[in-house]
C-alpha cells in the first residue's frame, strides 16, 4: 500500500508534517509513505528514515490564502496537486493533505475527479461524542449551498463509510436541524427528509445540534455552512470552557493541587473533545482517496490520518462506493 | 408599567411563572405584573402577593406540540392569545411567554402585530461570552429560509436594540460565516455582506462560530436556520463538559476535595454559561414587546425575563425602532 502525503501543506508544515510521516511509516512497514514537496528541504528532515519512506520532488507549494481554483490549475507542480495526479494514475492509494482546503476539494475534483453518479463531494469528518465512537457527519464544508438530493447522496455515502471503514452495521443516519418533529426545518431539511425517508438507509429522523455529542446518530448529514457552523461552535466552546478551567486551576496553591488530583480524568474528556485524535477528513464522491487533515496538523494528527487512510484503502472503499452508489441508482432529478 | 405574562406557557408552568412573577413585584413596586391564565389555578398560587400582582384569566391553553397558526386562530382565549390581545391594545406595555415558540411568534404576527417597514419580525438573543457581556444574535428561529434583506434588517433592528435597551454605543454587527474572509458563505451570506457593507451600521464583517463566545461583535446576524444550529451546539457542548466535570467531582474523596476547592470560580463559569441567566428573547420586528422566555424557564428566568421586559419599554424601543427604520428607509426589492 501506498499513501502519498503532501508534506508543504498545514500550518506547521513541513516539520510535523514529516514528522508524523516517520511515525507511520515506522509503525506500518506494509505501507510506504510517499512524502511530497520540494526534496532540498525534505532530505534534511527524513534523515535515517525506514526504507518504507519516500520522497517524491515537487518545487511549488499552495499557500493557505490563495484562491484555490486559480492556484490549483496553474501550479501544476505543487505538492498537493503532484499528490493527488499520484492518486488518478494508481501511483498512490490515497493522499493526505493539511493545506488550503478549497485547493485540496478542487484537486479532487479536477485531478483525481468525481465519482461517476456522485453529484457533489462531501468533506466527511468524525465529530467528538461523549462516549467516544464519534458521529460521522457531511457535508462540513465542500459545498456551501446543498440541494435536498445532496444531502440524499451524502446520506449514502456517509452510511458506507461508516460501514466498510468503521464497521459499524446499519448506521443510523441522522438530518441535522432545528427540532426533532418531522415538520421542522427549513425548505432544504423539509425536502430532505422526505427523500431521506424513502432512502436505502437507516434514517433516524432530525437531530438536534445539542443532541450530536450524545450520539444520536452514526452519520449527521448537513450542508456544507450548517455542518461548519456545528463544528466550529461546538470546538469554540469547548476550547473556551478548557481555557477557563486551566485558568481557575493555575490561580492558587489549593486550585493546583485540586487540578493534580482532577488531571487524569479530565485528561481524557480533553482528548475526547480534541480534533486532532480523530484523524483526517475524508473527500467522498472523489474518485480516488483524499483526506483532509486538520490545518493546525501536528505529527500526531498526520499519523491519526495514515491510520484512516490505511483503513479506508483495506477496506476497497473506492470500489464498494462505486458499486453501492450506481448499483443503488441514485439518481439526480435535475 | 404593566408587563403580562403567560402563566400557563413553559415546561413549569404554571407554578415556577408565578414564582418568578411574585418575586419580579416585590422587587419592582413601579410595575404593575398581570398573570394572565386560568385564575381558578392561580388564584391559590397567588396569596398573599403584593398588591402590584393582578391576575386576567383566560380558559384556554396552547401546548407546546400544538401546530403554531391552527392553535393561535382558534384559541381565542389562549392565555398567550389575551397577552398578546392586551398589548396590541396598551393594556400591557410588554407580553412574556415561555410557551410554544412558534405560537408566540404567530401571536405576535397576528395578534400584536408587525411593525410596518419590517418583512420578517426576529427571534433576538443575548448569546453568553467569556467576559459576561454577552451577543445578540438573531435570528435564532422565528424565520427559516431568510433572504438578505432580512438579514439587512436583523443588523438594524439588531443594533438599534443594542444601543438603546443595552445603552452600547455603535453596537458591532458581525455576520455568521463559515470564515472571516468576504467572500466566504453561501449565497445567502456572500449577498447580506455586501449589503451590510452598505448600511448605515457598524458593520465588523464576517464572523466564525468559535469566536462567538469571544464577543468578536456586539450583534451577531444570522438565519434563523444556522442561529438556532449555533445555540444550540453551544448549549449541547457546555452542558456536555459540565456533566463529564460533575461526574469527575464526584469520584472519590479526593475528587470531592478537589470539587469543593474548585467550586467558587466554576460556579461562575456555569452561570457564564447559563441560558436561564438571560432572561428573555425579544421578537423584534412586532409592533409592541413580546419576550420569549425558555421553555424550560424557571421562576429566576422569568423574573431576569421582566427586567429585560421593563428595560425595552424604559427605553422605548418600539417607538424608537419605528422612527429609525422608516427613517433609515430600508426597503425591499421585493
């Protein structure tokens, strides 16, 4: 198995970046880590690296406020797209990629490629849940404005994901909106649960936003602002509780040693609400595996995400989607 | 002052309303509280009351599945209907209700009243932040699909609230997004920015959802869609994390010790983040002052609801807002 990794992209790019590559590739020797972007750098940084670990040259970098469509067609030797022509022509079976966002959605579309049937690519992403399985919720982000038969094919693809790659039987697929009751929403949540009810999936209804960390559902399917809005709210506030508590357990001799005596518990309840545990956020409806990981990537998330990606490629997930997906004839009114 | 409240709205109703109405006469003497409900209940609930209590009874009752517009047409004596009735005639300067949201909203549609100049009247509520001050977001439920130019008026009516009820001077409006960037959003957003760009506001451009609870702005605009998404990812996360810190406190001994020397400085945190601490949501946009108070609002709720009821009509927003929007001149294209 290959996993090709944009090693330029991410905000600590490329030394968590390369870091984390070494990481994998010491603990997976079945899998060999392609490391893209420009070789004068990376050498110096892979020094005394396994021999599963390689590097493949590319002299230009997409920066994270450059317009990604613009940026994707006429650097045709950057890292991310270098990575993702790796992913079309079978050179790798998956890519990895911490940088611009928009730049990685527009690499699948337009150098990996759509899936056939698919109408719209979703960014997946496994949301934090208290008793720590994760909700799996798309569209976070690729496509601002969703039409209800989206939300259908998210719904799909979502569910297979969960599937094949978490093997989770019959998830629960979840519609993110206002009230639980049927009647709720606005006019693309009403639409969408009519079409969502008549699907070939186990619909579980509406679900609240501040039903998610109870795991209400397996698979939360959103548009791409709504599902942002969720998770950036939800990651707000938990990083702004966190802040206060460290402040309140720092202010005095009895508040430190109150936090000593809390610190292994609370350790975990961090780790639980911690994007970075949960790894990269895969690309589906692209042709090919891409996963996003976090902008902020540490070595320890660019290692979360080789895991998925390992577990995505074992489980043939590209195949078992495409054949799900025409096999189940989902098809586009418009 | 006369403020009426529906007695018999709310998951407590109606015992912890007339607590909170009891404890709001005794402490407001100028302010005449008219409970409005079945006064066979409430005269018992009642004894002994100060003599600015008054009751107006009313037979019928709207429950909180009851489908808004059907129950608001057909009760006429709804207690939330003779409320709004009382208003809409200046028997009452103001209406609170923690009764059905949607039957309030249609209360002040058809009862109370729109404002003229407004096309869609908002759901207005003070978001909590770290440094107590709060935001106002809206809309927060009272209109699902918005189009920007109710957004424009959120911002409006949003900010003349702020400057003359909360007395902040050039109040902030942000607007709700998926990123700061301008040309970040959906339709609906990238249309209002440009739009607000050009009101007659303090316009701070696009805001995420993780800085809310950082006050990035004083008002916050959003659909009613993606407000209430954002509330309650907020309410979900905090009361998520103080069940996991509740549950740690309670562990051991030591943990116990450890809760016990922590508690002061949390207690405030929890109360940072208590929707119950802020009262009352205006529905803006209605020719006189109906609150919306939670459904799960306690006699402290609703009394903090009465000081915001009796702030709005001090400042006399109504006439205030009217001035300022047929003033400003905004109208619709459509």
């Amino acid at each position: 198995m290959r996993i090709a990794i944009d090693a330029m992209g991410g905000d600590h790019a490329p030394a968590e970046i390369v870091k984390g590559a070494l990481e994998a590739a010491a603990e997976w020797r079945d899998t060999t880590i392609v490391l893209v972007g420009d070789t004068g750098v990376l050498e110096k940084l892979v020094q005394g690296a396994p021999a599963n670990l390689e590097l493949r040259h590319a002299s230009e970098t997409i920066a994270a406020e450059e317009e990604p469509v613009k940026a994707v067609r006429r650097k045709k030797d950057a890292s991310m797209v270098v990575a993702g022509r790796m992913v079309r022509e079978g050179e790798a079976d998956a890519m990895i990629s911490a940088g611009n966002t928009g730049a990685l959605m527009t690499t699948g579309l337009l150098i990996v490629g759509r899936m056939e049937g698919i109408e719209r690519p979703a960014l997946a992403f496994v949301l934090p849940t208290m008793d720590n399985i994760g909700v799996l919720a798309l569209d976070l982000g690729a496509n601002m404005d969703a039409k209800p038969e989206h939300l259908l094919q998210y719904a799909l693809m979502g569910s297979i994901y969960r599937a094949s790659v978490h093997g989770i039987a019959e998830p629960r697929v979840g519609l993110l909106n206002v009230g639980t009751e049927e009647a709720k929403g606005n006019e693309l949540t009403k639409a969408a649960h009519d079409l969502l009810a008549g699907a070939p999936i186990h619909f579980a209804g509406n679900v609240e936003a501040r039903d998610v960390l109870q795991r209400s559902c397996d698979v939360l399917v959103c548009d791409g602002f709504s599902g942002n809005i969720l998770l950036k709210a939800m990651e707000g506030t938990a990083s702004a509780i966190f802040g206060v508590l460290k402040e309140e357990f720092t202010r005095s001799w009895r508040t430190k040693l109150a936090a000593a005596i809390m610190m292994p518990g609370l350790r975990g309840m961090r780790k639980k609400m911690d994007y970075k545990e949960h790894g990269g956020a895969p690309l589906l409806g692209i042709n090919g595996l891409v996963f996003k990981s976090h902008g902020s990537s540490d070595a320890r998330a660019v290692k979360n995400a080789v895991r998925q990606a390992r577990s995505a490629v074992q489980a043939g997930l590209i195949r078992v989607l495409s054949a799900e997906i025409s096999g189940k004839q989902v098809g586009l009114n418009d």
